[in-house]
C-alpha cells in the first residue's frame, strides 16, 4: 500500500495511487521526534467516522520499542471492525521487515518522520 506521510503537525498521510488519485487516511496532529507520532482522521474508512492513532517509540539496549493505540469512534462497518486487527498486523509486519533489514545491513532506514 504506497503511504505517504507529511512529518510535521498538521500534515496529511495518504495512499497515494498516483495521478492524483488516492485516499486520505488523516493529519499528524503530533509529532515529538523520535518518540511520538499521533494522527487523527478517518484512516480507511469513508463514512462518518475519526480515529486517533498513536506510535510511541522507546529506546533500550540499542532496540526500539513501538507501542501502539487506534481509538475510532462514529459510524463503525461490522467488515471495517472485523478486519481491523489483522490490517494493522500486516502494515506493522512490512515496518519491522524494513527495519530489520536496514538493521542487518548496518544502516538506518530512511525515516518517514525525517525532517522535511
């Protein structure tokens, strides 16, 4: 799923499809570098609904540590509520794939939260 993120407060992160085309997910509504990264919007559904998202990153004996929290409220699909465990569990399996090869490599990824 090609995302993009704007890394600063009010940013927007995105699928981005290409020609313009694609779905808004929600803006940064705070980002501490490296410790926090918060948005809030209606991620992946398109009907009245908002979600808050929170990553929150600690560091301890060289490894990083993500803890996450999605709180949605509105109108919920059953579907969108079924399926939504397993659709984060795929986004943060392809982010601890890239970072560990990064990792294995001796580098550091190119972070999404990099200053513009």
């Amino acid at each position: 799923m090609p995302m993009k993120i704007e890394p600063w407060p009010g940013g927007r992160w995105y699928r981005d499809l290409g020609d313009g085309n694609g779905h808004f997910w929600g803006h940064v509504q705070a980002i501490k570098r490296p410790t926090l990264l918060e948005i809030s919007g209606p991620l992946f559904m398109s009907y009245p609904a908002v979600s808050n998202v929170q990553y929150r990153l600690t560091e301890s004996n060289g490894e990083t540590t993500i803890k996450f929290h999605h709180a949605a409220l509105g109108l919920i699909q059953e579907d969108h509520r079924k399926g939504v465990a397993s659709g984060w569990s795929q986004i943060h399996e392809r982010v601890r794939k890239r970072a560990e090869a990064f990792s294995a490599r001796g580098k550091r990824p190119r972070s999404e939260w990099s200053k513009p």
